[in-house]
C-alpha cells in the first residue's frame, strides 16, 4: 500500500453534541486524561494521517471549544453545525466548508473517543482503499449493545445498512456489532448520499448512519472493518466513563513504557501522560506521577510519591518524595526526601536539594548542597557550595521580590537569613545565625553577634516544682557535691 492510498483528503472530527451527562461547566470534549483533552487526542489521532485538510465540527460552546482546538492544532478549520440536528448533518456542513474538495478519501471520527490511535485508523483507510469502497465502517462485536447503531448484514455476510437502537426492531436489537461511528468515505459517494439522507426517524435527526442503506441501494461497495480492541471505539459520555478509560490509557501508556526499558515497580500506581519523555534504565517506584513535558534521563530513580509536572531530570539523578514544577535536576544530582521545587529552580549537575526545602527561581551550580530545612528562592548559588541547615533567602520586603547571589566555594552556618538584594562572594563563610544584610566580600567571614545573657537559676525561681526545675537542682546539687569531694581531697 503506498503512502499515498492511507492519505487522507480529509478528517472531519464531529464535536458539536453537548455531553450532559459529564454534569460539568467543561465542555465534555475538553476534559483530559492523560494530559491532553479528549479532543485533543482526537485531534492528534487524525494528524498522524496527515491528511490535507483537518476540520472539527462544533456547536455546543462554540468559541470555548473551537479556542481549544486552535491552541492544540492551529491548521484546523473550525466548521459551525447549524440548527439541523444529526451526525449527517454535521458531515454535510463540514462537507460544505471543504467544498472544493472533490476525490480522495474523507475519513469521520468523534472528539469523545480519546484511545482511537493513528495505527487503527490507517488500518482502516488502508482496507477501505484496498477493497475500493464507497464506505468503510468500523464496527466492534460487544457484549451490550445497547444504546449503539447496530451493524445489520445480509446472509453472505456483506453490510447491508446500519440502524439506530431507537429505531430498531426487536431482532435488529438483538444484534451485537455495533457502530464505531468512525468512517472512511468516499468523497464524491459521501456528498451525493448525503444530499438524500432525510429525518424522517425515531429522533428527527439527520442520519449518517443511513448513507450506509442507500450507497449500498446504490450498489456501491460498502464494507466493515471490525477491531477486536474495544477500547479504541469507546467513548466518554460521564466521568465513570472518563476515568475508566483514563486508566487504560495509563495502562496503555506504562506498558509501554516498559518495553523502552523503564523499569515502573508498581504500574498501578504510576500515572504518565502522553507527552511525557522517559528513556531506558529509568525506575519508577510507586506513587509516581509524570505530567506535561516532564523527561527523565537514563539511569535516574523517581519516586516514591513523587509528582513531577514539566520538570526534566537528568541522567543518574535520584529525585525522592518530592513535588517539583517547571524545574531542571541536573545529573546525577539528589532531590528529597519531603522536598517542594517550584517553578523555574535549576540544579546543577551534582547538586542536592534535600529535605523539608522549598524553592523558587533559584539556580544552583554543580555539586552544591542544600542539604537540610530551608528556603531558597530569586536567588542564585554558585559551584561547590555548602549551605547549611536552615538557610532562608528573604526575597520579599512585603513589596518587591528582591535576588540573592551567593558565590561558589562558599560555607553558610546553620540558620543563616539571607536579607536580599544582597550577595555573598566566593569562598566566603557565614557563622551561625548570620543575618546577612550587606554584602559579603569574597573571602570574609560574616558573623551576627548579639550578646548571650544567662539568667542563673531562673527555672528554679520562675517555674518552681516543675520536672525541668527539678532536673535542673538535681543538676546543681551533683556539680557542688562533685566540686566538694574535689575540694576535700586536696
Ligand atoms: C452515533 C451513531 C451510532 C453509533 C454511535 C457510536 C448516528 C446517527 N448514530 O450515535 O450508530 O453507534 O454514534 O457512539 O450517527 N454530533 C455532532 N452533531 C450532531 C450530533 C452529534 O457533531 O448533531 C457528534 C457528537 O458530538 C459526538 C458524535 O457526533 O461526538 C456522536 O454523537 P452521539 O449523539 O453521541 O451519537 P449517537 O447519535 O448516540
Ligand atoms: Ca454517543
């Protein structure tokens, strides 16, 4: 078959129907699962036949849904339905706008089924082109038709014509393959079958399915292509719906995965979205959750409960109960446990961010530590640097946001308060406790002092019989009793 034969002249994606039962102020075609919208997905099917011209019919929440299509995929033309109700009716329109589209093949498919691959619909195409049909439909044998179009053939086997389950007769509901409601079609057969289809039915609609009848009245060739994945053909009419086939998707996704090379301990718990780049000898251990345009380099280790929502980590890395957005995790670098990166921090190759630290908009250079309890945020550190427990930069003057610039080689003592603007040059050390408000020179030691009372014996005045003043006179009694004897023996 030549690429040629599986190019489509067009898809037409019909998305006008109001999806009430998602009981929802989304439109149901822009709920997500896996990261991408169901139309989205939809969408994305289509553009892998690269056909030459991609149209998504709309109606229900019309600007909403056709802003949505256009941020997704710019080249599609938005076609509007009119007040004629029915799947033919939608087709006929699109049909409309591409009108000076005469031959090839156009192929129809829902923005509601988001598992629909590229692969199943050239496959599709393929048949449709190698059997030379007028249409070809693909249908799936289930085990409840119920509220389908139900596929009706005559004895030799050959598609007769398809009929809805509310216009159906008892023995026609009895069949149980039903309509996908996907299509390849004929241009030229489409429109002219189209232009006789009525209303005349159960639910006053305009009909695609009944093009079906009449090529096949017509004698022209029509076919079914039945999948035995029925998960392609599914769509999402509710959330139990929604979620059932978001968890199949996953399944789809973390399987494969594993055929790349990634090692995922427990795939149940592991939730990757489409757009996501892995790479092999990556390990996923369970409570892990990659979203957007997450990467993660070979060898790294992620998870446990870990969320990584457009954060890159590279090779070798360890990034350990953490909560991390729009970040870079250099390689080789160690994050967590406990540890909340948000947008825009940088590490460096080496480099830790460790427990109970937050940042913001910070870049750290290669192999410096953030080892424990702190904040780091506007700020920027330099290579090879210590800081120590506590380190707070205090960015905000209730205000502005004001930067931190620490050096490289640096050592900051525990509980050190960074008041920016300020920065610390290379080398430099801070002592416990610092509060830096005026730059550090390269070199310098900075120290606060205040001065350290001692109130003696205040416990035992100001909080008498209490277990501390208790402990404290027990103290007192041992050094004076131990004191005595010293001086006795001498
Ligand atoms: C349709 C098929 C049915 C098939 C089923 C598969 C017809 C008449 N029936 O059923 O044989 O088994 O799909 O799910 O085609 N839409 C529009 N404009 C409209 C009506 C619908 O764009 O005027 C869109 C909807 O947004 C949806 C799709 O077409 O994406 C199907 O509509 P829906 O009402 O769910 O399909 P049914 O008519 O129930
Ligand atoms: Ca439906």
């Amino acid at each position: 078959m030549s690429a040629d034969a599986i190019q489509p002249a067009a898809v037409i994606v019909l998305a006008a129907g109001e999806g009430t039962r998602m009981k929802s102020a989304t439109p149901k075609i822009l709920h997500a699962i896996g990261g991408r919208s169901m139309v989205g997905h939809a969408i994305d099917a289509a553009s892998g036949l690269h056909p030459h011209r991609l149209a998504v019919v709309v109606r229900h929440e019309r600007d909403r849904v056709a802003a949505h299509v256009l941020e997704h995929a710019p080249d599609t033309a938005i076609v509007d339905q009119d007040d004629v109700p029915g799947t033919g009716r939608a087709v006929e329109v699109a049909l409309e706008a591409l009108e000076d589209m005469t031959h090839g093949t156009v192929v129809v498919t829902y923005g509601d089924v988001p598992l629909l691959t590229t692969e199943l619909l050239a496959e599709l195409v393929s048949r449709h082109a190698a059997e030379g049909n007028a249409a070809t439909v693909l249908t799936a044998k289930v085990a409840d038709p119920t509220g389908y179009g139900r596929v009706l053939r005559a004895q030799d086997g050959s598609v007769l014509r398809i009929v809805e389950q509310k216009d159906a007769s008892e023995e026609e509901r009895a069949v149980n393959e039903i309509n996908s409601g996907i299509y390849a079609f004929g241009v030229a057969e489409l429109r002219e079958a189209l232009a006789r289809v009525g209303s005349q039915n159960a639910q006053g609609e305009k009909y695609l399915t009944d093009v079906i009848g009449i090529m096949r009245a017509d004698g022209d060739r029509v076919s079914a292509a039945v999948t035995t994945d029925q998960w392609q053909v599914e769509g999402a009419n509710d959330r139990v719906q929604l979620a059932a086939l978001g968890k199949e998707l996953n399944r789809r996704i973390v399987t494969g995965w594993m055929r790349e090379g990634v090692t995922v301990v427990d795939p149940e718990t592991t939730w990757i979205d489409v757009d996501v780049a892995l790479t092999r000898d990556v390990t996923l251990l369970p409570g892990t959750y990659l979203h957007g345009r997450t990467a993660i380099g070979e060898g790294a280790t992620v998870g446990p409960d870990t969320t990584l929502v457009d954060t890159v980590v590279g090779p070798r890395a360890t990034v350990k109960r953490t909560d991390a957005t729009g970040s870079r995790i250099g390689a080789g670098a160690s994050v967590g446990p406990f540890t909340y990166l948000r947008k825009d921090t940088v590490l460096g190759p080496e480099g830790k961010i460790g427990a109970f630290y937050e940042t913001k908009n910070v870049t750290i250079g290669a192999r410096s530590k953030l080892s424990h309890l702190g904040y780091a945020g506007d700020a920027e550190i330099g290579e090879d640097t210590n800081i120590g427990c506590g380190n707070i930069t205090s960015n905000y003057d209730g205000v502005n946001k004001h930067r931190t610039v620490i050096g490289s080689q640096v050592r900051t003592g525990a509980g050190t308060v960074f008041i920016a603007p300020v920065s610390v040059g290379d080398g430099a050390y801070t002592g416990a406790g610092a509060v830096v408000r005026r730059d550090v020179p390269a070199g310098a030691l900075t120290i606060t002092q205040a001065p350290q009372a001692i109130n003696e014996d205040w416990v035992q005045r100001k909080r008498p019989g209490t277990p501390a003043a208790v402990a404290a006179t027990l103290a007192k009694q041992t050094i004076s009793d131990t004191s005595s004897t010293t001086e006795n023996g001498h």
